[in-house]
C-alpha cells in the first residue's frame, strides 16, 4: 500500500484549489508506484477538516476508485 496524505498550512475553502492539491498528492503517489515497480488497482481519496474546530464546522469524506485495469499513464489517475 502507498499512501500520500498532507495537511494544509490553512483552511482551504474552494473546489480548484483542493483538487489542484489531491492532483499533486496523486502525481507523488504514482512515483512512487514507478519507483516500486508497482501497480495500482485501487485508489482511495479522503478529505477531513482538523479535530480543534466546533463540531458542527468538522467535515470528513472520502472515495474508493476501483480501476478495472492498471494504468500505465498519470493522466488515468
């Protein structure tokens, strides 16, 4: 299993620039899979606000992508 998980120096309020950010862990990830000559047939994605903020302001979320085949390319991922 590789995993590429970050945290945000501040709060991050718009789409472009979380999936600018899940773009980024995702091109990390994939290196890694090259540099283990591995391949990948499930990724998953999650999101979550930090723990300190008031409980009705905390988010978590998350995605399972089961790929029917491994790719090869990182525009696939």
């Amino acid at each position: 299993m590789i995993c590429t998980s970050r945290m945000f120096g501040q709060r991050v309020y718009t789409f472009s620039a979380l999936a600018e950010s899940v773009a980024s862990y995702t091109a990390r990830a994939a290196e890694k899979l090259r540099a283990q000559q591995s391949l990948c047939q499930v990724m998953r994605v999650g999101i979550q606000t930090g723990m300190h903020g008031l409980p009705e302001e905390r988010y978590s979320n998350g995605a399972v992508l089961n790929l029917p085949y491994p790719p090869t390319i990182l525009e696939c991922l």
